[in-house]
C-alpha cells in the first residue's frame, strides 16, 4: 500500500480503526482486513481491545513487520510513573516487543506536557515504539509538543471528513514534516448519504464512502483510518487507489465544510479547536 513519509514513518495510506469494537468483532474482522490487504492497524489504550488485536494479527499469518500498528496512551496513563507501565502493558496485550507509531491520545493539563513529551520519547528511546505522535492536538499544542520533543513527531491524529475544515492543522503538520491522519472519514453515517460524494462517485463507478477515503488520501500527507465490522465493506475500502478525483471534484469536496461539521469534541478532554481558515 502507498505510504505517506511523516518525518521517517512510512504510514500506509489507508488504516484499518478498530474504535467501539468489542474484542468478538475484532477477532472476526481484523485478520479477514489483515489478509484483504489492510498493513496499518489502529487502537488505544481506551478502546480495551488491544488483546483482541494483538490475537488478531496472530491469527491473520500475516508477519507483524509486515503491519504498521498504532495504540495511543490514555490521559489518565500520563504521569510519570504510570506512563512507560502502560506502554509496556500494552505491548503485552498486543503480543509484540514494540509498536511502530504510539500516540498521546488527547491533550490533557493535568500532567505538564513536557512530562508526557519527555514520557513519549523515553519509551521511544527504549525501543517500545518506533515513532511517537499526538492526537486531537490544535495547532498550538502541535507547536510546543514540537518544540519539546527531541525525537520528530510523526503525526497528529485528529477528525476530518468532507464537513469539516481542517486547514489550519494541515498547514502545521506541512510545516513540521507531520502526517494528518484522519478519524472519522464517514462523519458519523453522514457521508455515505451524501447527494455530491454520490453525484461524483456514479462518475467514477464509486461509493460515496470510497469518494470520501478517496479525498482524504488525495490530499498531501493525509492518512485516513476506516472501521468497518462488515466484511463486504472491506474491499470496497481498500479499492480507492485505482482512481483520482479531479481538482474540480477536490474543490466541490471542499466546499461542503461547515462551521458546525465537528462531531467529535468531548467535554474534559477537547481542547480549543482551531477554526476554519
Ligand atoms: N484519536 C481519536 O480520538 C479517535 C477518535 C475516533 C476514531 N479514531 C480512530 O479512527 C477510526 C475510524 O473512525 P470511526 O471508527 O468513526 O470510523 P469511520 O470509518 O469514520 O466510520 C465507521 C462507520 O461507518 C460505517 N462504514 C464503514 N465503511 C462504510 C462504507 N463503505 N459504506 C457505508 N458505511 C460504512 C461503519 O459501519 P459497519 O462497521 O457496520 O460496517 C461504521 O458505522 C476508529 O476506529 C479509531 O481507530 C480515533
């Protein structure tokens, strides 16, 4: 799969999410996503399944250099003495010695973001993760993460879809060297249903859905995650590399932001969201 190069991190274009999936829906879904030809595999601490995705893998026979696999720390996991603990224990329940990209999954005032930079690159340092990064961070947080960090942040994982502008946080991650990855691809059930991504996909023989994915991974160094538990979903998610939308259809796309198209923001953990451009 093509990969987007975040400052050293060869991220596949195309994530496989594993967010709401109980361990039985993992167990069923994640090796068929596995062996459909999914190599980027995504969970967190908080989504209590990492077991399920490190059997998985295991039962995919797929080699696990052959996967690109991402969990995130938990806030409550940012202290000092309970960070590199919670990697470690997450790397057991994943069945591997090391993660390639391991995230601060919210920002979170409550331990001082230099200690969870510094956190980040110990467990880094030791081998625990090949690359670190930050999700659902405003371009300030970006900044002075940044600034902290001794080792180059490969990413910020963060909503964005066809209705929200994400301008701003693109234009910080280009100024870094970072990928965006995108969560939330389908807005929510929104996109599927949507008179342009349909409009346009009858033109290239595609589902809304796939127009969407298509549009996000179009876009320099985007990286789009896309969670499905129905297998026949699958392939139609994978098969957005066989076609390009034009410049007209990427500025149609555009245009259907809306300053009230976030969807993801909850309360104690979203920090103050940058605007649209
Ligand atoms: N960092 C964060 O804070 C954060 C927050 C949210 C998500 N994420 C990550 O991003 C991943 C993706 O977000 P998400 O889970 O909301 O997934 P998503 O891909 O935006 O949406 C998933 C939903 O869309 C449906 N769907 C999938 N493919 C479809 C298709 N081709 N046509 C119509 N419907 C389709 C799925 O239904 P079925 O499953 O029934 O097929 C499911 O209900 C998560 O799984 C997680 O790994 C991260």
């Amino acid at each position: 799969m093509k990969t987007v190069n975040a400052n050293g991190a060869r991220i596949p274009q195309l994530g496989f999410g594993t967010f709401r999936m109980p361990e039985n829906e993992v167990l069923s879904i994640l090796p068929k996503a596995l062996q459909s030809g999914f190599t980027h595999a995504d969970t967190a601490q908080i989504y209590e399944n990492e077991a399920a995705v490190g059997e998985a893998i295991q039962q995919s026979g797929i080699a696990r250099e052959n996967i690109f696999l991402t969990t995130k720390v938990w806030v409550a996991n940012y202290a000092k003495g309970a960070f590199a603990a919670s990697v470690k224990e997450s790397l057991r329940k994943l069945k591997t010695d090391h993660v390639d990209l391991l995230l601060l999954h919210w920002p979170n005032e409550v331990v001082p973001l230099e200690v969870q930079i510094a956190e980040l690159n110990a467990v880094r340092e030791r081998g625990l993760t090949k690359h670190i990064g930050v999700s659902n961070f405003n371009t300030a947080l970006m900044t002075e993460a940044v600034r902290l960090s001794s080792a180059p942040l490969a990413t910020n994982q963060v909503e964005y879809h066809p209705f929200l502008d994400q301008t701003k946080v693109l234009e910080a991650t280009a100024t870094y060297g970072m990928a965006l990855t995108a969560y939330y691809a389908m807005a929510g059930g929104k996109v599927p249903n949507d008179p342009l991504l349909k409009e346009i996909g009858e033109k290239h023989g595609k589902s809304a859905a796939q127009v969407a994915l298509r549009w996000l991974i179009q876009q320099p160094d985007v990286v789009a995650l896309t969670k499905t538990a129905t297998e026949a979903r699958l392939a139609e998610n994978l098969a957005v590399f066989d076609f390009a939308l034009t410049a007209d259809e990427m500025m149609r796309i555009h245009k259907l932001a809306r300053p009230d198209g976030r969807i993801v923001s909850p309360d104690g953990l979203a920090p103050a969201w940058d605007g649209a451009a």
